[in-house]
C-alpha cells in the first residue's frame, strides 16, 4: 500500500486521497473498532459531522473534532444504506466535497463489517463483497489475495470451504446463506464469512479440526422446514489463496443440488466422476435413451413418486435403506421401484441398472439446471420435467 502511495502521489493529489481513504477504513475494520470508533474517524476524514442508526440503537453522531452530538437523526445529505437496516451519512452543509461518495461508500462497508447482524451472525461473519471478490475472481494478484485474507480474518495456514449458495424462491441468496451459516456454525465451530457474489452468495468456511464435517453440518439445515428452498454447493478444502478453485467446485456442485430433498447440499468432493458430466453439453444429455426415459416419468404425478424412489435407491444402495431415507415402509418403496421397473424395462436388481439410473438421474438435474440458466430449454426433452426452479446459477 505504501509503495502504491508514493507512486500515485506523483501523479494525481486526488487519487493518492482516494486511497489514503481506503486505506484508514481498512484498517479500522481490521483492528474490529466500534461503531463509536468507527463513526469519529469518519466525521475526522470527512472534517464534517457523521452519523449511523441502526434499528436497536441509539444514533450515534461525532463532530469533526471528537465531540459527541446528540443521538437525532437530522436532515442530511444522501444518507447510505447497508445490510440490516444500518444507515450511515455525512452531514456537510453545502456543496458535498468530491470524496464525499467514497467516503461515504467506505463508511457503510466498515459499518456492516462491524455492526453485529440480527441473524445471530457475528460482524465479521458478514464479509465485504469487494475482499470475497478479490479471494474467488482469479483476477488478482498474490499480494491482493493475501491482504484480502488478512481482511476478512482468515488463518492463511488452515483449509477453507467455499459453499456456493442459491435460492429457488426468489429470496436473497445472501440472507439464505446467512441463515443457514447461522444455524450450523456452532457444529463447524470455526470462522465462516458470506457475502452476496451476483445472483448467488459465497459463504468461506474456516472450521478448526476436519473440513469433512462442513457438509454434514451443512447438510442437515436446507432441506428442512426452516430453509426448504436453499441449495448448495460446497467445494473442496484448500488453503485460502486457493480459495477460488473451491468456488468454483462449489458452483459446479451446485448444478446438482435440488431444493428440499436430501440432494440439496452437495459435496463436490462426493461427486467425483460424476462431476465430469458437467462438460458434456446439455443437447447430448437431453438425447441420451436412459435420460430420455427418466425425463418421461416426471410428467405424471406417479411417475414422480415412482422416480423419488428410485433416487433414493441409487443413494442408499439397498431397499430398506432407501425406505428408511425416505420414510416409507420398505414394501411401499419396493412396489413403486417395481412400477418404474416395469416402465422403464430395467431391472434395479442389476448393479448396471442402477448405474444407468444414477447417471441419468443426475444428468436430468444439469438439464434442469441449464434450463434455470436459459442455456438449455428443458421442454424440449419433455414437458413437464420436474419443478421449475427460479434461480439463475452463473457459472462464468
């Protein structure tokens, strides 16, 4: 940072300003002020008074010089908003200067790295969009990756999971995420940090002991009541300036999560050859006999039930294991696999079969997938397939 001051000083007084500006809200994040702290640095940069409210507390207003004002929201120049009802200004009378947006812009990011979120989430659980950006986009430098990890709090040395979180609801992905990072911390028991990263969220798992159980934890909160329609998509342990080939695991994994089923958090590490169907484009999918049978029991209300046991064998890998994932008493699964058997012409007490049938169980939840993404119409292999998902998964 000091070296990139010295060169910009020498070219622009305003832009060696701008960073000197990024550079002190950095560092009051990093050094985790209060809000109190945070609010008198920022009336002393901005050489005006500033201020922040937030629902469950008083407003909190500095003078320039230190002095504490009087906790009234006044008439002031276009207050910021952040995350969980935080608003932040400036109250500069007259003409605003011309770093007061930057200001400002910083002001809001270092209110919502440190104000305690409502969801039960630490501060530093809600991380900077700008900082994740940095660790997962693979456009940036070591240097910048490894400042980013100092930033958000991470151990350089131990293993991060990111999960690659989505709605099929519509909801913000970002507060899923939280939701569901708020309720399985405590069995991680390490550091987690989620911020909204386009029409997904990237939610960083640093856990102390074995990475392994990130998806055990995980995996017993979307599917359920409280969140049934999150997915998930989790990506390998790596050490954190490697922290976006998990994103981009997790993404891809994401491809077969389907919301409110056991399948709704996967493991790319669980994946393995599957994985690769991945590359195989969708036409070639949609085309494929096996796929092709599959898809035409989704069109009728049994044909659907029949297919949901059948899943639910390939998983389990015997029939009361399967009745028992789903619930059921074994003979109902057996009389519904049986009805699929006789549809489908397989024989699900032949291994190969039940190979066929995961495969093409899995490349019908990619079409599904390609689908939600406007890259495949999934209609054109047969009407009706599945439960339309609204949730766009960007992939690039």
């Amino acid at each position: 940072m000091d070296r990139l001051l010295v060169k910009l000083s020498g070219l622009d007084a305003g832009a060696e300003a701008a960073v000197r500006i990024i550079a002190a809200f950095d560092r009051l994040v990093e050094r985790q002020v209060p809000v109190g702290a945070l609010t008198r640095a920022t009336a002393a940069l901005a050489q005006c008074a500033a201020g922040i409210g937030r629902p469950d507390d008083p407003v909190v207003r500095f003078a320039p010089n230190g002095d504490r004002l009087d906790d009234e929201y006044p008439d002031v120049w276009q207050p910021r908003r952040c995350g969980d009802g935080v608003t932040v200004w400036l109250e500069r009378p007259g003409i605003p200067n011309e770093l007061d947006d930057l200001i400002l812009e910083r002001f809001a990011l270092a209110a919502c790295a440190l104000t305690p979120s409502r969801d039960g989430l630490q501060p530093r659980d809600i991380a900077d969009p700008a900082l994740t950006e940095v660790l997962i986009s693979g456009s940036h430098s070591a240097e910048d990756r490894a400042r980013a990890i100092r930033l958000l709090g991470l151990d350089p040395y131990r293993p991060v999971r990111v999960v690659a979180v989505a709605t099929t609801s519509g909801d913000n992905a970002d507060l899923a995420a939280r939701a569901l990072v708020s309720r399985v911390r405590s069995a991680v028991a390490g550091r987690a940090r989620v911020a909204p990263i386009g029409s997904l969220a990237a939610a960083i798992l640093q856990p102390r002991s074995d990475p392994s159980m990130v998806v055990s934890d995980l995996g017993g909160a979307p599917g359920t009541a409280a969140a049934p329609h999150t997915l998930a998509g989790v990506g390998s342990a790596v050490p954190p300036h490697l922290a976006r080939q998990s994103w981009l695991q997790g993404k891809l994994a994401l491809r077969f999560a389907a919301a409110g089923t056991v399948s709704a958090v996967i493991d790319h590490d669980q994946l393995g050859a599957v994985a690769l169907l991945a590359d195989v484009p969708p036409d070639r999918l949609a085309a494929n006999p096996d796929v092709v049978a599959l898809a035409a029991l989704t069109t009728t209300d049994g044909g659907r039930i029949e297919l949901e046991a059948v899943g639910a064998l390939c998983r389990a890998g015997s029939l009361r294991q399967a009745a028992a994932s789903l619930h059921m008493h074994h003979s109902t699964v057996a009389a519904r696999i049986a009805r699929a058997e006789l549809k489908l012409g397989w024989s699900f007490a032949d291994p190969s079969d039940v190979l066929r049938a995961s495969i093409a169980l899995h490349a019908l939840q990619l079409l599904r997938s390609s689908a939600d993404d406007g890259a495949f119409p999934v209609t054109a292999v047969v009407s009706g397939f599945g439960e339309a998902t609204a949730v766009r998964r960007h992939l690039a």
